[in-house]
C-alpha cells in the first residue's frame, strides 16, 4: 500500500510531498505524545495525530515514517509544512476522528503489529 | 582591577532558597489545606526565602499569598502554570501583577470548558485569612488554545521568565509532548523534578532548576534551587540563571 492508495481512498488533502505519494508505507502508529512516537513507531510507518507543532517533522523525519495524516481538521503551521518540503515528509489533512482513520486504515490492511507485540 | 570588581560584587551578593512552583487550593488537583496562609507558613517552616505561586491557568490567589507574607521575610513571585495546546506545561513568572494578570487575561480569552467539582476537584479562591472568596468555574485542568511558542513569546512581552515544568516527567511536558525541546523555543529554564535525574539534562544549553510542584504542604521545599544574587526580583533571577556578574544558580 502506497501513500497515494490512502490518499485516495480516504480522501485525504495533501498538504506537503506531492511528489513523494508512491512511498511505501508498512505499518501504522497513533499518539499524541511526540515522545511516544519517537519510542515505538517503526520504518516505514503512517502516523495519526492531532499534533501540528513543527517538531512532529523531525520526529517522522528521525522514525523515517512514511507520512503524517493530521485528524479534526487540525491545521499545521506554516513553519511546519515547511520543514516538511526539507525533510520530505508526506503530511495529509482530513476532517476525520484518530478513531475513524485509524479504522479505515485497518480495514485496507494497514496494521500497527509487529513483533514486540 | 576585574578580579577586585567581581568580588565586590560578589560581596553584596546573597544566596535565597526557592521553590518556584507550588500550586494553591485553587488548582482542582491541589489539596484543599494549599490555603495562601497555610503555604506561607510551611515555606518559613522549610527555610524558604523565595517562592513562585503557580496555579494551573490562573492567578487568582497569588494576590492572596502576597498578602500572607507582607509581615514575614520571605518573597513570593507571581505565576501561572499554563497548558499548551500541546498539553505541554510551561510556568511563566512576573514581578508586576499588572502583567501577571495580563497573563491569566490572555489565558482565559483561549481557554474552554466549564470545571466539574465532583471530578476534578474544588478550585477555590481563598483570601489572607483563610475565607472562601468565591469558586473559580473555569475548567482550569485543561488545555489553552496557545501553542508553547506563543506562551514563551506572550510571557516574555510581559517582562515575566518562562520555564518549562518537570521536563524529567513522562507526561505534560516539553519532552513528553514534542519529543525534545523545539529549536529556537526562547525558554529560561527547564525545571526538573527529580533531582536524581538532573544529570540528564546538563548537557542541555538551557539552565536548570528543580522545584516542588506541590500540590500538598508537606511536599513544599522539597525539591529547591538556591539564586546567588543581589536582591530578590524577576531581572535579579533571570541574571542568575545567565550566571552573569558572580550570580548563579545551584539545583
């Protein structure tokens, strides 16, 4: 599953790396907790937060995630979707709940597991 | 010529003890005896020469703690422990109330909800002699709508510091939050609450202070930093946490 599957199918708003949609992505993780993140998400991984401080895109950028999706209509700071052109990190809107996302992202056969778990 | 100038500096110098957060009776999570008179009290009692009052969003009852300390020799700062839209906490602290309450103003205009007493507890606004002024309805536990950028910056427009709390702790902190402390973020302290931890934090190229952040009375000057300065206002701390001049700080 390719960044721009979930973009399409979850209808997704792309509001940085539209050139980098063919990423692969391998897993999932949602937090809110930067610090969370940094400790247990993986390669490869789409990220779930509400969050939109800049210091998410060196988190995804230092975990190599695969993109960030931005929950409840959230919307980034300027500073942050620029940081996110530099560092390449693909960062999606949608007016959709963590839960919701979440969800959706399971039933494409996205899942969080691997195995620690 | 420099070395006689810096010892008489260092002569008019003198080092206060200060917990630089302790919370009231008006945070919801704080314990109702966090009366003003009753933390005057315990802060003579343990020795404390300055301390900060830091209520979560508010400063309703910092007045009130002034007050109780008028006839004793010991200096409280005004403060707010402010939540971020991050839910990060920062405490930002002031000289004059007029810019303290500025704060709060600032504070209140991005901050929703109504409390729930039977959940989060009573937040009570107490005077100088222990009489319930009124019960603040806010929903002081939750989160503003600032981010940590704009409270730094707000703080400091407003003359006041502004430290981010008990940074060792694994939630409502800088570092539990975003990860590690944001680039260009204009903090003047990092407060850690353990002092078994403040190893970790020095190679940081922040200051470093520990306090209380009581909640009850016994647990008042638990955690301390001594200021080696002149006198005791915001300008004095702020130069000892810059170590200029012969001032420091000692965690």
């Amino acid at each position: 599953m390719k960044i721009a599957d979930i973009v399409q199918k979850l209808k997704l708003n792309v509001k940085s790396g539209n050139d980098l949609l063919d990423r692969e992505i391998t897993g999932g993780y949602v937090s809110d907790m930067l610090s969370d993140v940094i400790a247990h998400a993986k390669t490869g991984y789409i990220w779930v937060t509400l969050q939109t401080h800049l210091n998410i895109i060196p988190v995804a950028s230092m975990r190599e995630l695969s993109g960030i999706i931005i929950v409840n209509s959230r919307q980034p700071d300027p500073d942050t979707l620029k940081k996110a052109e530099e560092e390449k990190i693909p960062v999606l809107g949608t007016d959709m709940r963590a839960f919701q996302v979440v969800g959706k992202l399971y039933q494409l056969g996205i899942s969080g597991e691997h195995e620690d778990i | 010529m420099g070395s006689y100038i810096s010892w008489a500096l260092a002569e008019n110098m003198k080092t206060y003890k200060a917990d630089l957060h302790i919370h009231t009776c008006l945070s919801p999570c704080a314990d109702l005896e966090m009366s003003p008179r009753n933390i005057v009290r315990e802060a003579i009692k343990s020795g404390l020469d300055i301390i900060g009052i830091c209520d979560h969003n508010t400063c309703e009852n910092v007045p009130y703690v002034q007050k109780c300390a008028d006839n004793f020799d010991i200096s409280i700062i005004g403060g707010i422990e402010v939540t971020s839209r991050e839910e990060a906490h920062i405490i930002v602290l002031f000289d004059s109330a007029d810019a303290l309450f500025a704060m709060q103003k600032t504070i209140y205009d991005h901050l929703a909800g109504t409390n729930d007493e039977r959940l989060y507890g009573d937040q009570v606004v107490v005077n100088e002699k222990d009489e319930v002024v009124n019960f603040n309805k806010r929903l002081l536990i939750g989160a503003t709508e600032l981010s940590i950028e704009n409270i730094v910056a707000r703080a400091h427009d407003l003359n006041g510091l502004a430290i981010a709390s008990h940074v060792d702790r694994p939630s409502f902190s800088v570092i539990s939050q975003l990860g590690f402390i944001p680039e260009g973020l204009q903090l003047d302290a990092l407060e850690i609450s353990d002092r078994n931890r403040i190893d970790i934090f020095k190679g940081m190229s922040l200051p470093l202070v520990t306090s209380s952040d009581a909640h009850c009375l016994n647990h008042i000057g638990k955690n301390y930093t001594n200021f080696t300065m002149e006198c005791v206002n915001l300008e004095e701390i702020r130069r000892s946490l810059l170590g200029q001049e012969g001032r420091k700080v000692v965690t």
